[in-house]
C-alpha cells in the first residue's frame, strides 16, 4: 500500500509539474506574441511619423506655391495690392479664402486640406494623428526666393493603445519667385500686361562712376 501510495504520489507531482511547465511555456509565448505585435505597431508607427515630416514639407511648398500663384491672381480681379500680407497669406493658406473671396487655386489645395489627407490616410491603418497649425509666417531673405515656415504640434497614438508620439516641429519650405508674375505689372495695367520675375544675366550694372 505504501508503495502504490508513493507511486501516485510520484505521478500526481510529475503530472502537476508538466501543467505547470506547459502553462509557463504558453504564457512566455503568449507573452512573445504580444511583444511581436507590439513591436510590429511601434515600426509602423515609426515609419509613418517619419513619412508624415516629409509629407509636411511637401503639402507646405504645394500650398504655398499656389498661394503665392493666388495672391496674383486677387491683385488681378481686384486691382489693389494686398493690405497685410502676413495676415492674407495665413487665410490663404490655411483657408483658401483671400479677405473672404474664394480664390480658385486653393480649392482643396490649402495646407489644411493637406494635413486633413494626412489624417484620412492614417486612419486606415488604425493610427489617430491630430494636428495644431500654428501661425504660418513668409519672409523673404534674398531677392529671388520666400522662406515659408509652420510652427505644428503633432500628437500620433495607436488606436490599440501600443504606442503614443508627441512632438513640436517647424516645417519650413524655400518658394522661388522667378518666373512668377510681377504684381507690379498686374496692378498698374489692371490686369492687362503681365510680366514674369526673371533674373538679369547681368551683374555689373556700374563702370567706374558711369551707373
């Protein structure tokens, strides 16, 4: 009797071990499939943030160029140079609107329309990205080209909740002037003449005291 209550003893402990081992074993592989996963999501998410820094850069110099292209455009159909040029190219930009008249060029091409494409895009594969624009400012510090530069908080989290990325970033893009029209032109022949912004091969323009 004692030996048969040793030996169940022996298999009922044996048995109990191999339940143990085998729930540890799904666990550490349960527990490594969730990593996998997780890890998964964080690359995807890495990428995606990196993509959407170039896609910033370029939304931000698509919609300047047209603002810019639009602002002639107003100057043409109105005859007057824009008051506050600060002020009319941040509702351009981001609004599409020109002291409230619609100006065609930037139809469902602002920089708002952009960073909205951005968002639609994440969202199909499970990524919410919210975007603050702040002020976009322009200026210009050689004669031949704009700087226009966005000051943009951008929150990106899983919807899973695997990951979350927060940071501030300053988009900036360098607008080339040349070969745009010269409003100068536009205005002052209401329209009727137009001349494009061409850089002068030439680069001497005094001899001795003869200017």
């Amino acid at each position: 009797i004692n030996k048969k209550g040793i030996f169940f003893t022996f298999a009922a402990i044996t048995l109990s071990l191999i339940i143990i081992l085998s729930f540890k074993v799904y666990k550490t592989y349960e527990m490594k499939e969730d990593i996998d996963i997780v890890g998964v999501r964080i690359d995807t998410m890495n990428n995606f943030i990196k993509d959407i820094e170039q896609d910033l850069e370029k939304g931000l110099y698509i919609s300047s160029f047209r603002a810019f292209a639009g602002m002639g455009e107003y100057i043409a159909s109105n005859g007057t140079y824009i008051a506050d040029i600060d002020d009319g190219f941040n509702e351009l930009i981001l609004e599409g609107t020109l002291n409230n008249n619609e100006i065609s060029l930037m139809k469902d091409s602002t920089f708002t329309d952009w960073v909205e494409k951005i968002e639609a895009e994440a969202d199909k594969i499970d990524i919410i990205v919210n975007f603050t624009i702040f002020e976009v400012s322009v200026e210009q510090n050689d004669p031949w080209s704009v700087l226009v530069s966005s000051d943009i908080d951008i929150d990106v989290k899983d919807k899973k909740n695997t990951s979350s990325w927060k940071r501030n970033k300053k988009v900036v893009t360098k607008i080339n002037i040349m070969d745009f029209e010269d409003p100068l032109y536009i205005k002052n022949s209401h329209g009727r003449v137009t001349n494009a912004i061409v850089k002068s091969p030439i680069t001497d323009f005094v001899q001795g005291e003869d200017i």
